[in-house]
C-alpha cells in the first residue's frame, strides 16, 4: 500500500534536525521520471555518481564527469522534488583544493538548482566541507567505504573490522561533524562501529550497509527494485522488476513475431481517424 506524505520543501535543516528522531528515507534518482516516482515516499533525493555503474555500464563510479552529473542532476530537477535534493561531487572534481571544489559544487548548484552536494572523504577532505559550508554550500559527507577510492583501497570491502580502520572511521566522523556537514553517510561499514559513530555525533548518519541504528538510510534504488542479478548483503529486494521487465519484452517480443500486436483496436483506421 502507498504511503504518500504530502508535505512541504525538505531542507537541510529538516534533515540535520532529524538526529534521534524518526529515521529518514533517501533513495537515488538519475532521471525526472524515478524522481516524480519516489519523492512522495522519501526524505532525501540523491543523485549519485553510483549513476556511472546504474546507467552507464561502468564497473566503477570514478569514470563518472561533472558533465554527466549535471545532465543527470538537470533531469531530476525538472521533477520538482520536495525532498531534499543532493548531487554527488564525482572523482576528481573537488580533491585538488578547496578552490576547485567551491567552483565546482558551486556551478552544480546553479546549473541544476540541488538543495546540497555530497562529497567523499573524512579527515583528508575537512577543510574543504568547511570551506564550502562557510561560503553557503551545504554538504554531506560520505565515510568508510568510499566507491570513488576502490583502487586505493583494494576493492569493495566492508570497513571497521581493525583497531586501526575503527579509529580512523571515529575521526573521520568527528572530523566531518566539526567541519559543518549537515549528515554523514556511513557506507560499508561493521554494524557495532556504525551504532557507535551515530551515537557520537551530533550530525545525522545515513547507513548502506551500516547499522539500524543510523539516522536515515540510503540505497541505490534500482537495487531495491530488483533490477540486478547480483544482489549486495546489505540490499533487500522489495520487488524483482528484472524479472517482470523481462517477461514483458517476452511477451511483447511473441505477440509481434506473431503479428498479434498491434491488433485492430491499436491502430488508426482511414474513416474517422480514431
């Protein structure tokens, strides 16, 4: 059963207000149409670089440009969300200085009208989410796993398992809280650290593959919806749309081989034009 909330604009003061209340929902959105669909359901609109591997058929999100961002970021905006809106800063576009990341999260927010950026990275990218705050942008972090720093780091792998990756998740935490960010994503990351750092924080968490216990939680929406074969741990299906999708095109692909579609009632006859 649907359960619409109609409400007003969502803002990032709503979000950050939401520390210890009610969890939030945030989904990903690439396109007007997923948009209109999902924003009557949810917290938070994020359009995330995760659209490189979703849409574009990338093994990685680091291929992903700002020129793909915007275009998608663009498509969203047209949906007129009410949920907050945030666009992901891809790889590359806000490492190099401060400087380069005001330009560009700046130029993201007036080609597209996002409510805030996300950026990934803890203590190494504090003075820039406090550059950026300071001048009027707001952002939310991203911690732990970070998709954008696979070929550093390895590959995908969950985050907290060791003394030293549990303290460095703690003042990555603690960074990002003091340097303004408005919320925190905790992705990839063991469920006892994830409970503690939203315990110690007095920023909202957003938890994939985290802990229950985060603020708010996120998933790549065609994850949930079925629409991959492989399915993450973290993920739960609430629908198998490539299953559906895929007998649809079958049937559809058979009424035509023979010549059952289009039927009578599905074309324009010469006399009226009906």
């Amino acid at each position: 059963m649907s359960s619409v909330r109609p409400r007003r604009k969502t803002s990032v003061t709503d979000i950050r207000r939401r520390k210890d209340g009610d969890p939030f929902v945030c989904l990903t959105a690439y396109t007007a149409m997923m948009a209109e669909i999902l924003d009557p359901h949810v917290d938070v609109l994020l359009v995330g670089d995760s659209v490189g591997t979703v849409l574009h058929g990338h093994d990685s999100t680091i291929p992903v440009g700002m020129d793909e961002m915007l275009l998608h970021a663009r498509s969203v905006a047209r949906a007129n969300p009410n949920s907050l809106f945030v666009v992901d800063m891809p790889f590359g576009s806000y490492e190099a200085s401060a400087d380069v990341a005001f330009k560009n999260a700046s130029l993201v927010l007036k080609e597209t009208g996002a409510d805030a950026v996300k950026l990934e990275g803890g203590v190494t990218q504090a003075d820039t989410i406090r550059f950026l705050v300071e001048r009027g942008i707001p952002v939310m972090a991203h911690i732990g796993l970070r998709p954008q720093a696979v070929r550093a780091t390895g590959g995908y792998r969950i985050v907290g398992k060791t003394q030293e990756e549990c303290d460095a998740l703690r003042a990555d935490a603690d960074a990002v809280d003091a340097a303004g960010a408005f919320s925190v994503v905790l992705e990839g990351v063991v469920e006892p650290v994830a409970r503690e750092i939203t315990a110690q924080i007095d920023i909202p968490t957003i938890g994939i593959g985290a802990s229950p216990a985060c603020d708010g939680q996120i998933l790549v929406t065609e994850d949930l919806l079925g629409m991959f074969d492989r399915t993450p741990k973290f993920v739960r299906r609430f629908a198998q749309l490539r299953e559906t999708i895929d007998a649809a095109v079958a049937d559809y692909a058979a009424a035509v081989r023979k010549r059952q579609f289009p039927s009578d009632a599905e074309v324009y006859a010469n006399d009226n034009g009906d």
